[in-house]
C-alpha cells in the first residue's frame, strides 16, 4: 500500500473557519504500509515542510526569523506495530517501535529510536469490560550538536507503565420508549518520574477534553512521557431514541 500526499496546517478563527491566510507550513509526505492481519504492520514514511507564511518563524521577542522555530523533516520514519495473533484468557503480547531521523538546517538535530513491548488484557461484555497494560518504554537518542559544540550525543530513557481501566454498562427503557444508558468508569494509571532532558521534535501538550483523563500520556509524540499516579472516575449516559 502506497500514499503520497500533502497536508497544510493552519490556525482556527474564533468563528471555527480554518482561514487560508493562517497557514503556516505544507506538509509533504510519501508512505509506503505493508499490513499482515491481527499479526504486523510495518510502515516506511518520508515527510517535509514547505514554509508558505514567514510570519511562522519569527521570534516573538526580537521579531527576527528564527530558524530553530523550522518544523522538522522526518527522513526518513520506519514503525513497527505488533501483536500476537490470539489472546490467552485475554492477554496479548505486543511490540511498537519507531526509528526517526529529524532534519533541519539548523541543530539540534538527531535520531531517535523507540522501542515499546507490552502486555495488554481485554474482556469485553454487554454489561461490562475490563483491560490492562504493561508496558516498558526504552527511547534511545543521537543527538547532532546538542550542546553546539559539534560533538554528537547518545542518552537513553527507560520507562515502565501501567494502567487499569474497567467499566460497567446499565440500561433502561423511559416512558417516551427511548433507551437511556449509565456507564459509569474507572481508571488508573501510574507512570514514575523520569527526568526528560532530551530536545523536543514532536512532542506537545494539546488541550485538555474529556478523553485526556484515560489517555497513558498527557503529552504527543514520544519525546515527553508524563509521570502519573491518578485515578479518574466518570460517569457516562446517553439517550437513545
């Protein structure tokens, strides 16, 4: 399976319009996915950006250009999902893994690799479900004059993970007829601190909303991974008609 396309990436107005005028970069991007299913998948992927607005790279401060604020260019990506083929009294072995190389005229630049094996449980029924996950998260980093020097620099972070969620589901019938639902959920996660002092390529903190309390990571990307140990209760009903 082969894609080629082109993205461009702008800002929203107060009226939810996505104005032409606000867009600051053009995504480029070739992939290329070879899928084996409930098995593998293995993904290959080249991606740029073409500056259209040069208002993106100005430094709010000294309202220069300023080439560090440039996105980087992924040249190239490779991922690896992975899973066994069946689960056993609902569990899963699996593996993710991610190499990057990210490019920009202006370090720092480097390369990153991250690798993700897991645990996961999954049962599911009408009433009720229930799941688990252990992970344990090694990201390795080659780092292109980091500390501008010249020099290359390596550092690694290891990182365990684990999460428990389950839920139950009730229903019943209003007077009008409609069905009404209660599902109440509960979730806990736990993640310890680890100090994070490698650069930022992709990661960021996107706004909070309702699926961010049972999200594994607060952050984006692989870059910050988010110490935790929270418990989240919620309460969902829906009307049916």
């Amino acid at each position: 399976e082969f894609h080629a396309f082109s993205n461009r990436t702008g800002t929203w107005t107060e009226s939810g319009r996505l104005e032409a005028a606000s867009i600051t970069h053009l995504e480029r991007s070739a992939q290329l996915t070879y899928t084996a299913p409930a098995a593998y998948s293995l993904m290959a992927r080249v991606t740029d950006f073409q500056t259209v607005s040069p208002t993106a790279l100005l430094n709010p401060v000294t309202l220069m250009i300023d080439p560090t604020l440039e996105p980087y260019r992924r040249l190239p990506e490779l991922r690896l999902d992975a899973a066994t083929r069946t689960a056993r009294l609902g569990t899963r072995l699996g593996l993710t893994g991610q190499y990057v190389n990210f490019v920009r005229d202006v370090p720092p630049e480097g390369q990153r690799m991250d690798l993700n094996p897991y645990l996961r449980f999954f049962t599911d029924h009408s009433a009720w479900y229930a799941a688990s996950q252990l992970d344990y998260r090694y990201t390795r980093y080659a780092i292109t004059d980091y500390t501008v020097t010249g020099a290359d620099t390596t550092f690694t972070r290891s990182l365990p993970q684990f999460s428990v969620e389950g839920g139950l589901r009730y229903e019943r019938l209003t007077g009008e007829g409609d069905l009404q639902t209660l599902e109440p959920r509960l979730y806990y996660l736990n993640v310890p601190y680890r100090d994070q002092a490698n650069p930022q390529f992709d990661s960021g903190e996107p706004d909070f909303d309702f699926v961010q309390l049972f999200e594994r990571n607060r952050f984006s990307g692989v870059d910050r991974i988010s110490d935790a140990n929270h418990l989240a209760l919620a309460f969902t009903s829906r009307l049916l008609d």
